[in-house]
C-alpha cells in the first residue's frame, strides 16, 4: 500500500446515518442558501431563476452527489487517496479539491467574521437610525475589525474539527442543522405574515423569464456546484466516513433536498420583508447586511428576529467551514504526518493568514485585483465557485463514467450453446466496482440507475464543459 493510501484499520466512522446526513447537510447549507441564493433569486427574475435552478440541480447537481459520495465511501480515504484508488494517475484530481479547499476557506470564513459582527450588533444595537450602507462599508474597510471577526469564526471552525469527525463535527451538526431548521421556519412565518408580505411571495412564485440572460445560467450552475459542496472532495471526505452496510443512494438524495428546502425557506424569509418595507430585491450581495438589517430595525421584534436570524447564519456557514477544512485534514492525518490536532491546527493557522488579504480586500488592499478588475475576495470566490468547483465536477463525471474500472457500460453477453449458436443473449449495464459500490454488492435498489449513468456519461460532462468555456 503507498503512502496515499495508509487505509486505517480504525479510521473514524459517523456513529449513524442521521449523524451523516445533517453533517453533509450542514456541509451544504451555508452562505450559499442563505446568502447567495435569495440574492440570486432577487437579481434574476424571482422564480424564473428557482426553475433553472431546480433543473440543473435534478439532471446534474443531484447525479453528481451520488458519484462524488461513492468515490470517497468505496476508498474509506480523503480525496487524493480516494482517486488514487481509482487510478494513481487521477491523483492530481484529488489534490485539486485540496487546493479549492484553501482557496474556498481564505473567503469563507470572512463572511463568517462579519456574520459574527452583525450577530454582536443584534445585541448591541449600531445606534440611532443607522445607515447601514455605511456601516457595512465602513466596518469592511476598517483594518482590523474584519481581520478579527475572522479570527473569531476561524478558532470555532477549528475546535469542532480539532473535536473529530463523531464528538465534533457529528454532534455538533445533528444540533446546529435541525436548530437552524426550526430557526428558519420562524422568521419564515414572521416575515410573511407582515402587511404586504404577501407581495414579496408573488415576486418569488411568479417567474419574469424578461431577466433571464446567459449569465444567469451561469450564476446557476455555479450556485448548484458550491450550494451542495460539490466538486472538491468534501462529500467525498464525508462519504469515506460512511459505513459500507449504509444506503448510499438514499443518504445521498437527502442532502440536495435538504439544500434546496433550505434555500427556498430563505427566500421566502427574506423576500416578503424586503417587500413589506419597500427595499429592492436586486441589492445584490449586500442584501443581507445592509437590506435586512433595516428591515429588522422596521419589524415588531426586529431585534429579537435579527438575533435569531444571525445565529442561524452562523452556524450555517459553521457546518460548512468545518467540511472544508475536514477535506484538507483527512489528507494530512491519512498519511499519518500528524495526528488530528496538529493537522488541524497547522492547517488553520495557513488558512487564517490566507484569510486576511480576502479580509482586507474591501479596504487596505482594495486596490490590488486579480481577475478583470476583482478584489482579491471577488477573485477566490470567482476562481473557487466559477472555475474550480466546476472543472472538479466535470473531472468526476469522467472519472465515474469513463474511467473507474473500465467506466459505467453496457454490454450485449451472448452465451453460446455447444453447437456455437447463440442460447442466452443478455443486455445489461455492465456490473462494475462502481455500480456495486452503490448497491451493496447487488443487495439494494438504485432507482433511475439507468438515466444516471445517463447523466454520469454525457449530459454533465457535457453541459458543464459548455458552460465553463462560456465562462472563460
Ligand atoms: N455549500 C456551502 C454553502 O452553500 O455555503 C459552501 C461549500 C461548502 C462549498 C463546502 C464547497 C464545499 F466544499
């Protein structure tokens, strides 16, 4: 065995499958539902955008999760180890998610830091009618507030990874995700239930296709990849942590559902109370920060709403962090160069410093840019949720369909009688590693096994490779 693949004997499992399934739900659920999502949906035409949306997430998100949780359960290892398996000359797969994985958690983490600020602010109000734009820009471009949030949200991340995968990461997620549920639900209810509520609801359910351009497709697919953290290898980190007796097709569906369920709760948290204070919804991404925070100054119980909204956030972005950074453990401790803690913390402390110039991009370094004309953090978001994330899930898609011990194919098996005349003629998808990966070695059921290796084959690596080159 080579030292990618040190497979131990006693590596840690998920003490259920519900510990998993909130785990890789809280992986999901993050600033992507409920940052991203309502503000997407507010700048592309309200519903027109759920409903291409929700197509790309049937046809690849969904089929992609299912083959990006079947690589790191069939490998029992993180990422590079587990394409390493497949082929040693897919390594290099694997090590790209490791590198999505830093530059995903140099931004991140920044927004946890303000979330960290506005959460304290909902205690301790800005003052007398705020100005909220200016709040936000002013607390952005201060030198060090943002560098401390930061540093703030970077230790939780790192204590429930430093905990481990069960008294971590499990017990932390199977609280946070069904708090953060019921949390919703409540300023759901609040929010629609206020004068011309009803009115943000219309603008959601009733699709404007006149606002649909080529970039909101984009914005679409790039909204699938990062929504469900697909792409890098943190499912697949998660699903290495899955015991092979488990159902993998029915643990794997559940978490684009919960996604999307939670995305959706969001915006029709958000959207009715921008309406019902005559905010735009076409804020963008300050929706959040600066939009909201004066509808809750506006709300009966406003305050007590912005408390409970900001804690949501933050553990939101709180489940998804620590599956990032997981990814980037499991590689170390796999290897067996350090043990959780050390690993956890060398990698936290290069992410924290990674951090701070994203930290710093809306202020001091605001004048650096990347990408035509980005901030440092518009650049990592870009380069992470546009380019990477995408180029990671075309490469699994051919990995899974072409690759991985011969590829997903269908064969004619013609058994021959003694004569040489053809007695049983039999067709059928050919029963590969993969295939009984999924099933249990042929014990259970994977329904619409035929269009998925459909989808696996053609159509994702298809669209998203057309999509991509448009991007470019
Ligand atoms: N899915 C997370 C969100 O919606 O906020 C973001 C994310 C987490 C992306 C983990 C990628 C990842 F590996």
């Amino acid at each position: 065995m080579n030292d990618d693949n040190n497979q131990s004997a006693n590596r840690a499992h998920w003490s259920s499958t519900f510990g998993f399934i909130m785990a890789a739900a809280g992986s999901a659920v993050g600033l992507g539902n409920l940052w991203k999502f309502p503000y997407l949906v507010g700048q592309n035409g309200g519903s027109a955008f759920i409903v291409i949306y929700a197509i790309l997430l049937v046809f690849i998100g969904v089929p992609l999760v299912i083959a990006e949780i079947t690589i790191g359960r069939f490998g029992q290892l993180n990422p590079v180890g587990s394409y390493g398996l497949i082929s040693p000359r897919l390594k290099w797969v694997g090590a790209m998610g490791l590198v999505t994985g830093f530059i995903l958690l140099s931004f991140y983490p920044v927004v946890g830091g303000w979330i960290l600020y506005y959460l304290y602010h909902s205690f301790v109000a800005f003052g007398e009618n705020p100005d909220y734009a200016k709040i936000f820009t002013e607390y952005t471009s201060d030198p060090y507030w943002p560098c401390i949030t930061l540093l703030i949200f970077s230790l939780m991340n790192y204590i429930i990874v430093a905990l481990g995968v069960e008294k971590g990461i499990e017990k932390y997620s199977k609280i946070m995700m069904p708090a953060l549920l019921v949390i919703l639900i409540v300023v759901a209810i609040r929010t629609i239930t206020l004068k011309n509520g009803l009115e943000g609801m219309r603008f959601i359910f009733q699709p404007d296709f006149t606002k649909v351009t080529g970039k909101t497709i984009l914005d679409a697919v790039g909204q699938v990849f990062f929504s469900l953290s697909l792409g890098m290898g943190a499912l697949m980190t998660y699903g290495s942590y899955l015991s092979k007796k488990d159902n993998l097709f029915k643990s794997s569906i559940s978490i684009p559902f919960i996604d999307t369920i939670v995305a959706l709760l969001a915006t029709v948290a958000i959207m009715p109370a921008v309406f019902a204070f005559g905010f735009k919804p076409t804020a963008g991404p300050a929706l959040i920060f600066i939009t909201l925070p004066a509808v809750f100054d506006q709300m009966p119980m406003g305050s007590f709403i912005s408390i409970i909204f900001f804690t949501l956030m933050l553990f939101a972005a709180l489940t998804s962090s620590i599956s990032m950074l997981e990814g980037l453990v499991s590689y170390i401790t796999d290897k067996r160069h350090l043990n959780r803690f050390w690993a956890t913390t060398l990698v936290s402390v290069v992410i924290f410093l990674l951090g701070i110039p994203c930290a710093l991009s809306f202020g001091k370094l605001s004048n650096i840019t990347i990408f035509s004309g980005k901030s440092i953090f518009d650049s990592m978001d870009f380069l992470a949720s546009n380019i990477l994330l995408p180029f990671g899930g075309i490469m699994l898609a051919i990995c899974v369909g072409w690759i991985w011990d011969g590829g997903l194919r269908y064969e004619t098996i013609i058994v021959r009688n003694q004569k040489g005349n053809p007695d049983v003629v039999t067709n059928g998808y050919v029963f590969n590693t993969c295939l009984k990966e999924i099933t249990n070695h042929g014990t259970l059921n994977f329904p619409f096994m035929s269009a998925w290796i459909f989808i696996i084959k053609w159509v994702a690596p298809i669209v998203v490779f057309t999509i991509f080159i448009d991007n470019l």
